[in-house]
C-alpha cells in the first residue's frame, strides 16, 4: 500500500495506515474488502487533495461537509460507477471516519449519508431519460 503521490498529510497518512491494519488484525476482514477499502480511501483522499487544493489533514477531515463527501460521489458517478459501488466507497468512508472519531480526532456524525440516500439523490440528480 505505498502510494507514489502524496494523497494526504503525513498525520492522516498514519491514521489511514493504523486504520486498515486494525480491520485486519481486530475485525479479521477479508483480504478483498481490505484491498477494497483501501482503494476507496485512497481515491478519496486523492479527490480531496484536488478538491481543497493541497493533501488533506486530519483538522480538514473534521471540517468535511455533506457536500464535499457529495461531490466525491458525483465525481465517482461520472467516472462510471454504480450504486453498489457507491455504496461501498460510502461504507469505507464511514468505517474510516468513525474510526477516527473514536480516537477523538473528527466528528464523524455529520458528513456522511446514508448509502440508499446518496444514490437516491444521485439518480435524481441525472438527466431524465425519454420514455416512448
């Protein structure tokens, strides 16, 4: 899991690193959902450091928005994926980010959506179709 571009600051890096390990040492997860959330938190993140311009800390993790965490879904629509995947990327984001909140470094309560909601609201969100 050596990433070859700096995605986030070293102090969200660490936690990134502690987080994943724990999923496999504490809650035995599978070798596929810990690839998975890993990647999902690694294309995040790399949203992130686009999105505010500079790699992510943890203090720009505890000020996250429920648009922020919006836009990364659209920008993952847009790049073609579905609603099970969204639903998974939301599913690691909200394990990454309850994690943290329990070590105290972020509120996690506010900024993420449910997984149904947020692809609810994404499929409004696209242009009708024409029905004949």
């Amino acid at each position: 899991m050596n990433e070859l571009l700096i995605i986030a600051a070293p102090d969200l890096m660490a936690e990134r690193s502690a987080w994943l390990e724990s999923l496999e040492t504490e809650r035995r997860y599978s070798l596929n959902t810990l690839h998975a959330y890993e990647r999902d938190t690694r294309q995040f993140l790399t949203f992130l450091t686009g999105h505010l311009a500079g790699p992510p800390t943890i203090a720009d993790i505890h000020t996250l928005r429920p648009a922020d965490l919006r836009a990364f879904l659209a920008a993952r629509r847009r790049d073609g994926s579905g609603n099970r995947s969204l639903g998974r990327h939301l599913a690691g984001l909200r394990s990454f980010l309850r994690y943290l909140e329990r070590k105290g470094l972020v509120n996690a309560a506010a900024p993420v959506p449910s997984a149904r909601r947020a692809s609810r609201n994404l499929c409004r969100n696209r242009s009708p179709t024409v029905r004949r």
